[in-house]
C-alpha cells in the first residue's frame, strides 16, 4: 500500500523517533514492504517513518540506483530498525541531496564518507556494519530523519534564506508532485 509522504513543515519530521519494541509491532514487515512500495512510486532511495507519519526509529533504504558508479550497491536493499550511528570517519565531501518530504529542492550537503552503524533487519537480527560512500550518505541522510533532522539544517544560513518561500510553499502544498503528500498548513475540507 503507498502510503501518503508528510511534507516539510510538519511537527513529525522535527521529532526525535522513538525506539521500536518488536511486540508493540507485529506488523513490521508489512509497513517495511508499505513503506518500499511507497518509496518506489516516488522515486526515491530511501524513506524513514517519520516521512509517512510514524515517529519511530525505522528507515528503508535501496541505493541500487547508484549501482552505475559504485557497482557494490547493485541490490542494495536494507531496512534498519533502531539504528544508532556509533562513527562517522573520513574527510566530508558535498553531493547533491534532495528528500521526498521537501520535492523540488536540491542542495549540495556535506557528510563524511564512512559510517559504522548498529541496528536491526526486519527480522530482528542485530548487526553493526560499516557503510562507505553514497550508501552511507543514504544512510546518512535517512538516519537524520529519525533524529528529526533535515538535509536543509546542514546548510548555510544564506542558502537556507534563498530557499526558505519555497519550503513555505512546500508546507501550504503548492508544489507539483506525482505522489500522494500530505501538506501541514493545508486545512481539511479545503
């Protein structure tokens, strides 16, 4: 089922996650596999919960798109559940990053190359990995979300000014996307 993605400006995406307890969610898998479909219809590589409304510790990620430049994220496909960021190491590099929740925004952001993480699969088995390159910047960027960060808070305040309508715009929905969002200043009935 594609779910709706929550549009910057919602309190949701500013909230820190909290963390899942298997019992309390016995339908995991469905959401992950919600959540992918979701993902794919908008064409993204990674979605965390808060982005369709649940403020819990979960984000799917599949880099497979970037396979062509670096070839080992050929069907790279995760859910990580509970994941905590225990290293970022190396020197930061800018990419160019845009987020379902903010369309039509993409900005160069800086993040260091390598990151170890711990977490969990869908199936509850525990791992600690490291990640290099764009699927630690994927990573990255969708562990933020969790935190209740944005990639717009990484930049600076000049470029935060000359974007800042139109993440006004973003919140009231005048912005054209082919995916179902949900808009926090857009009232019910209208």
């Amino acid at each position: 089922m594609k779910l709706p993605i929550i549009a910057y400006g919602d309190p949701v995406l500013r909230r820190k996650a909290t963390n899942i307890i298997p019992e309390e969610y016995p339908h995991i898998k469905q959401f992950t596999e919600d959540m992918f479909e979701t993902m794919y219809a908008a064409r993204g590589v990674g979605l965390a919960a808060p982005q369709v409304g649940h403020s819990m510790r979960l984000f799917v990620v599949d880099a497979t798109p970037f396979a062509d430049e670096e070839p080992e994220l050929e069907n790279f496909k995760k859910v990580f559940i509970n994941a905590c960021i225990e290293e970022e190491t190396g020197e930061e590099w800018a990419f160019n990053e845009g987020c379902l929740s903010i369309p039509d925004i993409r900005e160069d952001v800086y993040r260091k190359p390598v990151v170890r993480l711990s977490y969990y699969d869908e199936n509850w088995k525990h791992h600690e990995e490291v990640f290099k390159g764009l699927a630690a910047r994927v990573i990255q960027h969708e562990y933020d979300h969790i935190e209740g960060k944005l990639f717009t808070d990484k930049l600076s305040p000049l470029r935060k000014r000359l974007i800042e309508k139109k993440l006004n715009e973003i919140s009231r929905g005048i912005v054209d996307v082919d995916y179902k969002m949900k808009f926090p200043a857009v009232k019910k009935g209208r």
